[in-house]
C-alpha cells in the first residue's frame, strides 16, 4: 500500500518544482550526481515530519551537526520554505517562515514564562531560565493556515541549540518516518540500541541476525553488552569465535542494521534511505532487495531510497519483476536550474526493463 501517494518541491533548496505525480510502495530515486537525489529524499522526510516544527534544524535536514538560528535560509536562497504532497487522497501542504528576533534586554536571561505562552510549552521547558533571549521565530503553515500563531522560539545557547517547539496536534492516521544518510557516523545510537533490545524480547533476534547474514555468513550472534563506562553497544559474534563491535565489520553492516531495526521501530511508516548501496557488494544487492520486499509486505513500510548504481537498480527490477506496481523509479536530471523528474511504474516500467532502458 503506497501511504504518500505523490509529492511536489515546491521550493526547496535547488529542486524547486520537483514532481513526482504517481508513488509506490518502494520507490527508487535515481539520477546523476548533482541531480538532487539527495535533496528529494530529505525534502519527503521533512514533508513527513511536518507537525514536528523543529524538524528543520535537523542535523540530517541541515546536513551539519553545528547549531542554526534560521534554518530556512539553509534550505532556500529566498521567501519562504514549500513542500506539498498527497496522502489518503488529500492534498497536503506545508509552508515555513523564519523571522529574526531583536534581543531583549541584552545580556542575562529572560525567563521562559515571561515569552512562551503555557499551552505552547514542554514539560521540561517549565519554569526554566534560559541564557540568552530568543533570536527568531519559526512560523508554520498547513494547506494555508497558519497553524498555532507566533508558533515557535529559538533560543541559542553557546555550544548547543535549545528549542522551546511545541509540537502540532497531528491526525491519527499520520505515520512516522525516519532518514539514513550515508555521511553520518558509523557509532550505533542508543535509540536504534533500545529498539533492538525490545526485538530481542518479542522474540525477534534470529530474524535481524538473518539479514545481517546477507553480508556475514559467518555470524552466529549479536547481542547487546555495556563497555567499562556502562555505555551500551552491539557486539557480533562469528564462527571463528571472534566478538567484535558491530560497526568494526563495516559501514555496510551497520547501515544494514540500522535499516532492518527501522523496519521494525517505523512499522506503518517511512523509511528514507540515501544511497542505499553504499557499504555493500553489488553480488548482495540482490538478497537485499528481496529482504526488502519481504519486510516492506510484512511490515507495511512505504520506501523512497535514492541510488547512482546500475547493479542496483537492476537488483530492485529483477526483484519486483512480476510486481511492477509495488515499485516506481523516479529518474531526476538537471535542464540549466531545473530540475525534472520522469517516473517509472508498471507498464512504463516494464517497457523501460524490455528495452534495456539505462535508469540511472
């Protein structure tokens, strides 16, 4: 079942206008360098996360770990940020505004009861001090309407970012959604850790050390253990009796990892993969994309990967050759500042494979 059934860029950093009219379950973004493949798939994950208001600061949004006061000016040379998209036969839209903010006060702090309203307010934002005053204001607005006024401010702190974001009220037919970038590092988060450990007691393990057997045949086990600071970590075990951090085996075996707990941890929702070959031999790509048929059935998780790869792109036709409507491929390529997006889908797509059509 396909959940965003299509998606416009209205204007987002340099693939405004981007359209692709018709998605699947499993949708391929494909392209050469410098296309927008990447832009695409975060612009999807934001669409996605479009309730959640500090969404923009995303370090996997804004591509740098380093704190932002306006993030819009990031992601656009001018006015406002736009993304569009249809979902349970709506349309849906969403547009986001930043303002600068002049200083109140100067130095000292500005008490967070004397800026935000209480209704806007996080639990833990209550009754705290912050130490420096607000310098922008995000405002958001959904098909149109500006949703929650003066909606959200950011104060920055030297070193870190702290937001005071409500979050908005979302329909509860929206479905989560989660990014992997290939750029980010390769240490497993607690989060994906913590998810793991709930897999292991539903009794899941044999199924994740399954796939990772896609590029480990020799694995026997994955367990989590804490090093000497009590910080926990995933340690792999192999036939030849070595116990290593899994992480030490590769790239491709981490990001294989974390994107078959995704799976699992966003059942129902988005995965967003960037370059989803990276780490991986082109002879296991396709076991890959069959585990990925079989867990986007079981768990009913739409997919939008972004790939430059020829044996890739073959792995994912072959696999759903008698199912060309569970895949679309998007092939975007660049015409001067434009960028154009041509898709591919069941009877195009079968026509495309017939006569060797060159995808990339």
């Amino acid at each position: 079942m396909s959940h965003l059934e299509s998606f416009r860029a209205v204007h987002y950093r340099g693939i405004d206008g981007v359209h692709l009219e018709r998605l699947a379950g499993v949708n391929l973004i494909t392209g050469p360098n410098g296309a927008g493949k990447t832009s695409l798939a975060e612009a999807i994950w934001l669409f996605n996360g479009r309730f959640t208001p500090i969404l923009p600061w995303n370090a996997h949004v804004q591509r740098s770990v380093r704190s932002v006061v306006d993030p819009v000016a990031r992601l656009v040379r001018d006015g406002a940020l736009e993304l569009a998209g249809t979902e349970h036969g709506e349309v849906q839209r969403w547009r986001a505004t930043f303002e600068r903010m002049p200083t109140v006060g100067g130095a000292g702090t500005v008490d967070s009861d004397e800026r935000i309203a209480p209704s806007a307010k996080p639990a833990a934002a209550t009754g705290t001090t912050w130490p420096v005053p607000p310098q922008g204001r995000l405002r958001v607005w959904l098909n149109g309407s500006e949703a929650g006024g003066e909606h959200g401010i950011l104060a920055e702190v030297p070193g870190e970012g702290v937001f005071i974001l409500p979050t908005i009220d979302r329909p509860a037919n929206h479905r989560p959604a989660v990014i992997q970038l290939p750029w980010f590092s390769m240490d497993m988060d607690e989060e994906t850790i913590n998810h793991f450990s709930a897999l292991v007691a539903q009794g899941r393990k044999d199924y994740v050390k399954s796939t990772l057997r896609l590029l480990l045949p020799l694995l026997i086990d994955v367990e989590v253990i804490t090093d000497h600071s009590g910080k926990p970590f995933i340690l792999a075990t192999t036939t030849e009796d070595e116990r290593l951090p899994l992480q030490s085996l590769g790239g491709g075996m981490t990001r294989l990892f974390r994107l078959f707990v995704a799976f699992h941890r966003y059942k129902g929702g988005l995965v967003v993969i960037d370059e989803i070959e990276n780490g991986l031999h082109h002879l296991v790509l396709p076991k890959l994309w069959r585990q990925v048929q079989a867990m986007t059935g079981e768990f009913d998780v739409q997919i939008f990967a972004t790939t430059h790869s020829r044996e890739c792109i073959d792995a994912a036709l072959d696999t759903f050759m008698d199912e060309d409507d569970q895949l679309a491929v998007h092939a975007l390529s660049r015409h001067g500042d434009k960028v154009r997006a041509v898709t591919y889908c069941g009877e195009t797509l079968e026509a495309a494979r017939d006569i060797n059509l060159d995808l990339r």
